[in-house]
C-alpha cells in the first residue's frame, strides 16, 4: 500500500500547461476521485503519476517528506517513499484499468488475469491463489475458462479489474473505466468498484468526467479545471460547501441554478432583488454574512433543484414564495422536474408528482433561502 503526494506538478506541452502547478496529498488505502470537463488535465495526472508521461516541474514528498532531490527537469513522482525518477511503468508496482478493456482474445479469464504474473515468473500455485482469489472478490469464478468475445461488458470489465488485482499493487489506477458502459450497468459497476475497495483497501486514484459516479465512490473528490485544481473535499463538502461557481455547477444533477440578483440592504435586513416583481427576504441568520456585499455588482443567486419546490400551507423561516410560468415539466416518478426562465436565466426545480405542475401553464414555488449561495463577479462563494 502507497501514500501519493504531488507537490507543484506541472505538465507542458510546447507553450500549453495541461496540468498547472497541483498540489495533492493522497493518503494510505484512501479512494480519490479527479473530476472535471474534457480538457481539465485529470486524465494526464494520472498519466504522470502512472510514469505515462513526463512531468515537466514539481516536487514530490511522502508523509511531509520530500523524497526527490533531482534536478527540477528530471523530477517525478515518488510512490510509498520511492522516488520513481525515470522507473518505467512496468516497474512502479502500479495497476492501471483503462476504459477500454485491452483483453487478450485468444486467452481465457484466468490466463488473462495471470498474463502479467507468468511474465515475471511467479511460482504457478501462487499464480492459482491470486486468481481464484480475485475472481471470488469480483464474482467471476465461472467464467474464469470463458474467454472474452463470451463475456459481456460489464464481464470484460470485471475482468481487467482482476488482471490488476492480482498484482496486488500499491497504487490503482483507474482511467473513465466505465465510459463504454450503458447507463444501467454503469450503476452496477459503480457498486462493485466500492465493494472492492473496501476489501481490497489498496490506494486508489479514480479518473472520470461524470460527477455522479465521483460522488458515489470518491473518500474525496478532486474537482479539476484547466489544469488546476478548483476544490477538493468529501462529496457532501463539495455539494453543499461549494467554494467557487465552477465547482458548485458542475457538482450536482441538476446543475445548481445561477441568478442574477442585487443585493439591497432595507430595515435591519437584506433582500435579494430578481426582477421587479420578484424580490426575496434574505434569512435573518444569512443577513450579517453578506450584509457588508449590498449595492455590489455582478452578484449571482445559486440554489440548488430541490431547494426550489412547490408552496404550502406552513412554510420554514427562510422559504420564500414567487410565481412562474413553467416551460417544461420531466415527470421522474418519485419527483417532478420543472424548468422555468427567470431574470432571463433557465431554471430547475424539484416538486411533488402531485403538485400539479403541467407545461405552459403558471405556478407558485418557494425557494428555500436557507440554502442559497452567493457568489461574487470573480466566481467565489461568499
């Protein structure tokens, strides 16, 4: 088992930095998620740390230890205390799961799994033992003398996970492993990446663009964004602690919602202006936080779906009522999801199935001020 620190990491290519000084402390069997849009430098930080690509600067240290004294243009990651200067990939006792399977065709389950063991020669019972061994963890025992064209995705991706198992590395690796899934078995194996982690306990550093499967696995989730690191933190942290517009919108589904407000001091008060009509009592236990951001510019409401649902007949302290006219609605069974225009940003709600919500027509909802955000012109969370 392995610590992984990266300390001021960067990654150029030519005059592009992919990946822009990062800092991050992974701790010993600990599951962490990097997360972020199609461009953010998530997939090349685990490259690097992989020994896929070169780094181009950084520092390395393990438990507060700074493990690599080479010079700045030859500097790496170090694994476990170890610093990995120039170690091929073959030889940093990392196993890596990519999206696409890379099965041998003409080998069965179980030669495919002990492939990388025969290589270097292990005595053949031990081989057995850590096959068998990962094929009971992941449920495949059956299909160990099938071979992959007999085997269904979700199988084949079983199946990788066990190649790298057997090693029983320090490091996984994990690169959007589940992108050529369908939607159904991709929640399957959500589920079984979990509950392998939590027998295997091996450190664990997961890539994906999908911010749902990074709330349902991650101990932490790293949200990245044009080569730098915007928050890192437990999943419930980052939802409901968002510390930047960014991490707020992309965390969540529903996205958060953004509104443009003004905020506007009154009586001992604040009131969050929308549109002429539609103006919103800041909740008094909110008021001295943001009292001192009254009158100034470019302010953004942020509120997540559900905080924003149909009226009754008591509502909280905080909940505030306004009327709409909905656009669409998305019945989901178990909710209702109601899209309206506002201050003319497009909008999401969650309400009751039997609220009576139907498209085009009006409606009265509340927004649950209690949990709002705001955010300032440069994007932070006040």
């Amino acid at each position: 088992m392995a610590g992984v620190t990266l300390r001021n990491v960067f990654k150029r290519y030519g005059d592009v930095e992919a990946v822009r000084g990062i800092n991050l402390d992974i701790a010993d069997e600990e599951f962490v998620v990097l997360v972020g849009p199609s461009g953010c430098g998530k997939s090349t930080t685990l490259r690097m740390i992989a020994g896929l690509e070169d780094i181009s600067d950084g520092d390395i240290a393990i438990d507060g230890d700074v493990v690599n004294d080479v010079p700045p243009k030859d500097r790496d990651i170090a694994i476990d205390g170890d610093v990995v200067n120039d170690v091929p990939p073959k030889d940093r006792d990392i196993a890596m799961v990519f999206q696409n399977y890379a099965l041998y065709p003409h080998m069965t389950v179980a030669e495919n799994m002990s492939f990388g063991l025969r290589l270097k020669r292990y005595p053949k019972a031990e081989i057995k033992s850590r096959v068998d061994e990962a094929a009971r963890i992941l449920d495949i025992r059956e299909l160990l003398d099938r071979k992959p064209k007999a085997l269904s995705g979700g199988q084949r991706q079983r199946v990788a996970m066990g190649r790298a198992i057997v090693r029983n590395p320090k490091v996984f690796l994990f690169d959007e492993p589940l992108s050529n899934l369908d939607a159904k078995l991709r929640v399957q194996m959500r589920t079984e990446i979990k509950k392998v982690h939590l027998k295997v306990r091996t450190t664990t550093v997961y890539v994906t663009h999908d911010q749902v499967e990074a709330m349902t696995l991650a101990d932490r989730v790293v949200v990245m964004n044009h080569g730098l690191i915007e928050q890192i933190g437990p999943p419930n942290e980052l939802y409901h602690h968002p510390r930047t517009r960014f991490v707020a919108g992309f965390i969540g589904s529903p996205a958060m919602n953004f509104i443009p407000v003004q905020l506007r001091a009154t009586n001992g008060g604040l009131d969050l202006v929308i549109t002429d009509s539609i103006v919103l009592p800041v909740p008094p236990a909110r008021v001295d936080r943001y009292k001192g951001f009254a009158g100034q510019t470019g302010l953004v409401l942020g509120l997540r779906p559900e905080h924003i649902t149909e009226t009754s007949a008591t509502m909280d302290p905080g909940v505030a009522p306004f009327a709409i006219t909905i656009d669409v609605i998305e019945p989901m069974g178990n909710e209702t999801l109601v899209y309206f225009t506002l201050a003319g940003e497009a909008l999401c709600g969650r309400v009751s199935p039997n609220a009576g919500a139907a498209d085009g027509q009006p409606m009265r909802l509340a927004a649950n001020l209690n949990h709002m955000h705001l955010i300032d012109a440069a994007g932070m969370v006040l």
